[in-house]
C-alpha cells in the first residue's frame, strides 16, 4: 500500500505543531464527550505531556504523582542535568565499575538489545558526535565542520560494546570500557510515557491515552462502544507544517515518530538533521523523512523509529518485514511524501 501525501497545508511555528498533534488526537482519538473523561497535562522534558483518562473517580493527587515520577526520569536520564545518573555513569573513569538504579539497568539493558537487532543502527553512544554537530550541550561552530580527522577522533568513542551493564546479588551495575557519553534522548520521552501509563495502571486506571512530544500510548477503550483509541500518523514537513497520513485503531500499544525534519541545519544548500548514523559519524541523509513504529512499549517504538531512519528506505523497508513490525515509513518524492507501510502495518 502506498500513499501519495502532498504538503500543501498551512505553516505554523514548533508551538501551533504541539497544539496540532494535540487537536489531532483530540478529534480523531480522543473524542468530544468531555463529561466522561479526565484531562491531566503539564510541562517535561521541554515539552508537554498530555493524559486522557476514561474514568470520573480520579484521585485528586493523580496529577502531582505523575510529576513527581517525570522529575524521577529527568534526574535519571538526562544529560543536560549535571547531577542525574546518566550524568554520573559519564563522568565515570576508564575501568569504573558504578551501581545503578533499577530502571536505568532496565533500559540500557533493552537498548542494548535493540542495538543488536538493528546491526548497530541505534547507538546511544553517540554523543560526542551530537555534541560536534551542534545538537547537544555545545554551539555549533560552521567552521569547524565537515573536518574527516575529527569525526573519526570522535568515532573511536562511539560502540555499544564500550560498556556493559550486569546484575548481582540483587544489585546492578555498569562498567565502562572507554571514554564514551551516553545518550538516552531518543528513548526518554517514549520511556516516560510507558512510566506513567504503568502508574496509571497501578492507580486502578485501564483507558486512558498517555501522550509526550507527539510520542503515545493508548490503554484499553475509546467508550464502552468504542475498541480501542484512534490515533493519526505523522507526515513531515520541512516548512513545520504537519499532517496526517492514517489514523489507526490501537489498544494497549505505543506510536512513536522520529524524523529528520524537526531539528536541523543548512549548511552550502543543503539541509543536516540531528539524527547522526553512528556508522559514518556524519548526519543522515537519506530518502527517508520520518518514520513512525507502533510496539507494546514506546520507549522501544522510539528506539525502532530511530533505527530505521538511520538505515534508509531500502535498508529499514527489509528490516522491518523480516521483523515483523508495524512500521508507517515517510519518503521523500520531490515536493510531496510517499508513506509506505511494513507488511505487519498493512493488516491493521
């Protein structure tokens, strides 16, 4: 199945497209009946969260918990906050072995594995070179781009074997191997949304919609005459205009998007996004504009999509059908988008 998508929508600047993604699931996942469900919301991880929930009986403390448990995930994972854990674990010297957090041995021992079965298209390792692009903690400096010698220094760091992570006597712990930084924002908002869909669950909640960044997680149903939540699929602009391919009926599932057009650089005519192919060092540039992946966890459906960005069409197309995943791939055609789905995401 193709779809032939053309971008001729209004412009609006990166607020009005939050609001978008926000009236999209409204309209087409969220409803209109607002007497039957509860709306939480609030700021993290420089965006919004949003929460529906179908259910009246809702503790009026729901809302300052799952603050509380975003605060948790920042001071875990974030690396632009000096005193969080990912910021401990690389600050650690060569040979340091650390104990870690429950959560953090959880995902970095996931994220391994999705490194492994995407033959190292996703590296959390790949800071350093985030860092010389200018899209992590330091300023992007034109001049000092595009150098081969410094994009191979930076490489050397780069590898999901320079750490390990292992559990003992009911402890966990990492070791690092190298003088690496890790990375976890392509997973951390992904992961957030599965943290609080499972306080949700632990409060007693079983429909709801769980919302961060554009990245979603739906429990359950819609309405007693409703089967699961209907959620649009992103299409990419580079104009920040934004649409939607499909909407698709999703229960007890995530979709997560990831896209080289949302944050990048012009450099001689061309465009460089923040997305970094941990194979060659350099942005990438390929035929695809985004891709969005449903899975059972969202922090695996962000870790997928960002996977298959870097592997290009061809590459991500045989992947995710050998894989067996529900895939929707964005691809350039000149002005317009072509969306392609993976052979799982046809039946749905």
């Amino acid at each position: 199945m193709v779809i032939n998508v053309n971008n001729g929508m209004r412009h609006m600047n990166k607020k009005i497209y939050i609001s978008l993604i926000l009236i999209i699931l409204i309209v087409f996942g969220w409803g209109l009946t607002r007497d039957r469900y509860v709306y939480l919301s609030g700021d993290t991880m420089g965006t919004i969260y949003n929460i529906k929930i179908r259910n009246n009986n809702i503790n009026n403390q729901l809302n300052n918990k799952i603050k509380v448990l975003l605060e948790s995930v920042n001071r875990q994972f974030s690396l632009f906050d000096e005193s969080s854990e990912l910021s401990k674990l690389n600050n650690l010297s060569v040979g340091e072995k650390q104990e870690i957090s429950q959560d953090m041995y959880k995902l970095l021992s996931e994220v391994v594995e999705i490194s492994d079965m995407t033959m190292g298209s996703f590296d959390i390792t790949v800071a350093p070179l985030v860092n010389y692009w200018g899209f992590g903690k330091q300023d992007r400096d034109l001049d000092q781009l595009f150098n081969d010698d410094e994009v191979n220094k930076k490489l050397s760091f780069v590898g999901m074997d320079n750490f390990s992570v292992f559990a003992k006597d009911d402890k966990y712990y990492f070791v690092k191997y190298s003088e690496i930084e890790l990375d976890l924002g392509a997973v951390a908002k992904g992961y957030g949304v599965d943290k609080i869909a499972d306080l949700l669950i632990s409060e007693g909640m079983s429909d709801f919609v769980v919302e961060i960044g554009g990245e979603v997680k739906a429990i359950g149903d819609k309405s007693g005459k409703e089967t699961g939540w209907n959620i649009g699929v992103l299409v990419p602009s580079y104009n920040n205009e934004q649409g939607y391919s499909n909407v698709v009926n999703i229960k007890n599932m995530a979709v997560a998007t990831s896209g080289d057009y949302r944050n990048y650089f012009e450099y001689d005519g061309k465009r460089y996004s923040h997305m970094i192919n941990p194979k060659t060092g350099f942005p990438v540039i390929n035929d695809l504009a985004s891709v969005s992946v449903i899975d059972e966890d969202c922090f695996r459906a962000d870790a997928i999509a960002t996977a298959l960005m870097v592997m290009g069409k061809g590459q991500a197309i045989k992947w995710v059908n050998d894989n067996d995943i529900v895939a929707f791939l964005n691809v350039r055609n000149g002005d317009d988008i072509i969306v392609e789905l993976s052979d799982k995401a046809k039946g749905i």
